[in-house]
C-alpha cells in the first residue's frame, strides 16, 4: 500500500470500474452505480451506525423446538 490510502482506493477503484468498461458498461454509469450504493450505505449507515449493537426482541439467541425437527 502506498502512503496514502486514497491513491490506493483510486486505483483499484480504476482497474474495477476498467472490467466493467472492457465488458461493454459505460464507465460513467458504473461510477453512478458505485455512488447510488455508497449513498445508501450512507443512508443505512445514519439511520443505524452499529447494527450489530441492536437489542430487541425480534432477536432470536436460540432456536426454538417449533421446530419439525426437534418433534422428532
């Protein structure tokens, strides 16, 4: 890796958004779709920065024996 980061992401970021161009794509629509999906990652990521930090009773911790299974 270089010094900085960034130069690093520019170029995979190029050689990636390249396969794309080398396949047929437009490269400035691969740029609008990488940039759709940051923005809503970025979205995802405002509404709930640790998802994995998440308690609610909607998590299961274990299965239940409701299970076909476990009537067994």
């Amino acid at each position: 890796m270089t010094k900085d980061w960034r130069d690093d992401l520019s170029l995979k970021l190029e050689d990636f958004v390249g396969t794309f161009v080398v396949k047929g794509a437009k490269a400035t629509d691969v740029y609008d779709a990488i940039q759709n999906e940051l923005d809503r990652l970025r979205v995802a990521y405002d509404r709930d920065p640790d998802p994995a930090d998440d308690q609610s009773d909607d998590v299961v911790e274990e299965p239940s024996n409701d299970w076909p299974a476990s009537q067994a």
